[in-house]
C-alpha cells in the first residue's frame, strides 16, 4: 500500500526561464533524498494570471498516515529552501475587493 502525495504551487511569470528549468529537477532530487518515497513526476503544468502553476507527485511507501505527513513535510520544506535559494519566490494571489456605498 503506498500514499500517493501532490504538491502544488505557483511562481511569479517574471521568474526567469532557466529558473523555471531547474524547479522540477530540485523536486526529483528531493524526493529521491526522502526514505521510503519514489519520484512520480513534477512539471509547470499551467499558466495562470496570478502566476506560473507546478505540480509534482511523488509515492509515500508506506501506509501509515503519520509517515506520509511527515515526508510530505520534509519535501515541501526541502522545496521552499531550493526555492529561495534560487531567490525564486511563491506567487501571491492577485484579490480585489470592491466596496460599493451609497452616495450622499
């Protein structure tokens, strides 16, 4: 019994294309440092208007819940140290908020 585990996440459109290059090659290196896990795939899957949308999948080996959590842990932080030490950030969703009042 494995535990199949996604992880998604977006970038900002100006990160440079060689950064983007590397960003599915840190989550296989990743997720082949992680016991008890196995590399599925990682790629930029969509282009949004908030940004530059990734998704990876990788398979937790093991049925126990608290062990999924814990590698899936130990992936997503290994991920955000690669990140920022290629200076390549999370994207921020873009939200805006209209607020109608009456007029006097």
């Amino acid at each position: 019994f494995e535990r199949r585990a996604v992880i998604g996440f977006s970038v900002p459109q100006d990160v440079p294309t060689e950064k983007l290059k590397k960003i599915p090659e840190h989550i296989r290196r990743i997720v082949g440092q992680i016991p008890g896990t196995r590399f599925d795939r990682a790629h930029l899957c969509e282009l949004q208007d908030s940004g530059l949308r990734f998704e990876a999948v990788f398979y937790v080996l093991s049925p126990d819940y608290a062990a999924f959590m814990d590698r899936q842990q130990a992936a997503l932080l290994a991920l955000l140290d690669a990140l920022r030490a290629d200076g390549v950030p999370l994207a921020q969703p873009l939200r805006a908020v209209v607020i109608e009042g009456k007029s006097a």
